[in-house]
C-alpha cells in the first residue's frame, strides 16, 4: 500500500515506482486497486508555496499494489 505524493507541483507516481522496482526483481504486476482514504486528519490540499491561493492536493488516495513473485 503506498501513496502518491505531490512535491514542488510535481506529482511522484509511487505505485507505478514500486511496481517497476519489482517487476524488475523478478515479480508479475496483478492489479493496482486505487481507493479513496475515507477520513484523514490532514487537509485534502495544502499550500507547498505559502502562496495564498496556491493550493495542491495531498495524499487523499491510497494505491494497493498487487504483486506476485513469478
């Protein structure tokens, strides 16, 4: 379980990185199931910039990766 992450506007596709990295290790890629985070004590957005207005999302949704060794 692993959560895409937003840095300097730049999102970072963590599921499609860890997938990769264990493709490459010798695992078959089955699924990734992408589910909402139903309650959250974070904001579903933050400001990175401390610019007013400047608004990006934050981890609201978790990516379940699922793998098999092959």
């Amino acid at each position: 379980m692993v959560g895409n992450r937003t840095v300097c506007k730049v999102n970072i596709p963590t599921d499609i990185i860890m997938s990769e990295i264990f493709q490459s290790l010798g695992y078959e890629h089955l699924e990734t199931v992408v589910r909402e985070i139903p309650s959250k004590r974070l904001p579903k957005k933050s400001s990175p910039s401390n610019v007013r207005g400047d608004k990006v999302e934050t981890m609201n949704r978790e990516f379940i990766v699922i793998l098999k060794r092959a």
